[in-house]
C-alpha cells in the first residue's frame, strides 16, 4: 500500500526491455519508467548514438531515458541477439522503434518472442501504421509536412514545423497508452499482444480538428496565422521597449471586463463592437486601435491588470525562461537529473516533469539518465552469467 507521503508507482514491478533511439521510442519507456516499471534501455555497444546529437537533439537523451537502466548489447551478432532474447523472455513489455523488419532479422519481433513468452506487451512505434506507406523513412519533420500539420502552422505559403517533437512525443504517449490497455487485458486473458503507434497517423490525429472543421463548413482551413478568428481579441500585441504579449477576451463579458480594467469606455459603447460576432467582422480595425493604446504599457503592467481581472493572457516566453517560472517551481514541476553525457556529463541540472499528478503527487526522477552500460554486469548476472562469462562476452565486444 502507497503512505500518503510516497509517490505512486502503479507499473512497479513491471520490467519493460527498450530497443529505442531518438524520442518517440523514448518517451513511451519514459512515461512507463515515471509510472514505477523497470526500463531497461538496450544500447549498440558504441552506444545510443542519441547521446551523441548536437545543437536541436542534444537535450533529446536526457530528457527521454531518466528512470531507465541500461545496457550495451551487439545485436549484429548470434551471441548478443541471443543476449537480448534472453532478457526479453523476462520482460512483461518491449518496447522498439526501428524500421520494419529490423527487428525480426534478430529473433526479436512480436511474433518470435510471443512464442517464448505469450504475455509479453510489444510495443511497436513506426512511422507509418502497416499500409501503402509503411516502408517510408518518417521523420517527425516529414510527416508534419504530409499530413497537413505545417501547412497549418506556418503562414499561407510558408509550411512550418511545429517548434518542439510533437509527433514523436505523442507517438511515444499513445504507444504507452496502448501499452496500459494491452496490461488491462492481459490481467483477463493472460495473454500479452503487440500494440503499434505511427508517427503520421499521431500526425493526422493532431489535425482531426481542422479536417472535420473542412466537414462542417465546407471551406479550406487557413493557416492558424491567417486562420478566420473565432474572437476578436485573441492575439499577439507589441507593446513597451518591444516586448510581447498574448492578450484575449473570448466572450463578451470578457470584453466589457477587458475595457474596463483598460479605461477603454469608447470602445465599450460602440454598437458596432457590442457582440463578438460584431468585434470579429472589424477585426482588423479593432486590432490596429488596440496595439496604438497598449503600446505605451509595459507587459508586466498589462499582465498585472489581466491577472487582477481575471482574463486569459500570456508573456511571451523562450523554454530557458521556464526555469524561473514561480509555478513550477511552487509545484514541483522540475526536477533535477544529472546529466549521462556530453561536455556537462555528471553536472546536475533541472529537467520537466510527465504532467500528471497520482494522488496528488508529481512522478519524480528515481535514477538519472543512465550512463552508457552503467547497468550490464547487474543485468547479465539476474540471467545467470557467471563473471567469467561476462567477461568472455565483453572481450568479444558483445556487449559493454
């Protein structure tokens, strides 16, 4: 039983092998790992080239692999396939994110190690769900572009990316909550079964909206910048020393709210202003009066009166910006991990925390990002390998 004062850990006690790279894979063995289940992250014996990115992806590792353990095994080789066969047939999930095939040519796919172990959880992220596309190389990048995501995100003709790994990220979530329900099942049948996220299909989920929003209406969605406005109020408004801020009244009690607590009487009076559906069709007028009268008061002025009012608004932040916020930092949003790799290796900084609460509590960093095979003599020995063996294995460079 949890004491009040002990963070939940629901999946204690599940053990989950890992054959991923990258985030997407990751981040399906991290919400596992926060939950309370052994990961254990099988690496190539050079290592999880992850941990080697630069610039955009050298925070990929230490975000995605905390609470996981690891361990350096050669699957190019009959003795380090076999290796990792054995680990499987412990594990209650594996989780992986290669390309098709990849992982049969090792005796590692679903079906093989189902024959062994039939309640193993295969946990399968890919590109592309099976089908006309599945042997495509997806990149999170690509299949924001092909399914719609950046057409909406970017300025009419200028197809952006989103600004973080979304679809990698929510690929890993919904291979993790694919996961859950194949455990849930499994309690009634005894039987596992192999669960399988996509990229792109995430990709075309995120967009479901502006699909449907094309069903009802029968117009083309525009780019969110260009999008046709819902409220009138609801954008990005320069103001003093050229700071930003993000300023919204989305009903009209919201407005008259916003023009009092402004001293924007005139505004308030105007017939032609006096709904939203009226606010929207001057839209572009209103916007323009709006950013002359605020461009003189500070955003710290304007998030003080909006705070006082009650009316949704936003500074306009960068993520390092983050580290400062006085919520998280209130709550416990951030935690600390040491950092496995890299010019700061064995530094401690703050990490983000999975956005949940159990029982009222965050789910915290129990082990930092491993280092790399920080784990494999402790591994090798639960499957009964002698030193001498472990030995032998390492000085053929089966596994590190």
């Amino acid at each position: 039983m949890t004491m009040a004062n002990e963070t939940p850990q629901p999946l204690k006690g599940l053990r989950v092998i890992e054959f991923t790279h990258m985030v997407m894979g990751p981040t399906c063995g991290m919400v596992l790992a926060d939950m309370g289940a052994e990961v254990i992250k099988v690496e190539p014996v050079d290592g999880d080239r992850t941990r080697r990115l630069l610039g955009a992806g050298s925070g990929f590792f230490p975000m995605f692999n905390r609470n996981k353990k690891s361990i350096g095994i050669d699957l190019h080789s009959e003795a380090g396939a076999e290796v990792a066969r054995k680990l499987c047939a412990t594990a209650d999930v594996v989780a992986e994110n290669f390309k098709p095939g990849t992982m049969a040519k090792y005796g590692l796919d679903y079906g093989s190690l189902a024959k062994a172990n039939p309640r193993v959880i295969y946990a399968s992220h890919k590109g592309f769900l099976p089908g006309p596309y599945e042997h495509r190389t997806a990149l999170d990048e690509v299949v924001q572009m092909m399914g719609g995501l950046a057409y909406m995100t970017g300025r009419p003709g200028d197809p952006l990316r989103a600004g973080t790994s979304i679809n990698d990220i929510m690929g890993g979530l919904f291979g993790a909550i694919g996961v859950l329900g194949a455990l849930i099942q499994r309690g009634i049948t005894g039987r596992g079964m192999e669960v399988q996220s996509a990229l792109f299909e995430n990709n075309v989920f995120l967009v479901g909206q502006h699909m449907l929003q094309y069903a009802m209406t029968g117009k083309h969605p525009a780019p969110m910048p260009a999008r046709d406005n819902p409220w009138a109020v609801y954008d990005v408004f320069t103001v003093k020393d050229g700071e930003q801020i993000f300023l919204a009244a989305v009903s009209d009690a919201q407005w008259d709210k916003f023009c009092d607590v402004m001293g924007f009487a005139d505004l308030k009076a105007e017939p032609g202003l006096a709904t939203n559906n009226l606010r929207v069709a001057e839209r572009p007028r209103l916007l323009k009066t709006l950013g002359e009268r605020l461009a003189h008061k500070s955003a710290a002025q304007l998030s003080g009166v909006m705070e006082r009012a009650g009316l949704p608004y936003a500074p306009i932040r960068k993520p390092e910006d983050l580290y400062d916020d006085e919520h998280l930092l209130a709550t416990g949003g951030l935690a600390d991990v040491k950092l496995p790799d890299g010019p700061r290796a064995g530094e401690t900084v703050k990490t983000t925390l999975f956005p949940i609460t159990l029982a009222g509590r965050r789910l915290g960093v129990r082990l930092d990002p491993p280092r790399f095979g920080e784990h494999s003599t402790q591994l090798l020995e639960q499957l009964g390998l002698s030193p001498a063996q472990i030995g032998q294995l390492r000085a053929q460079a089966v596994v590190a």
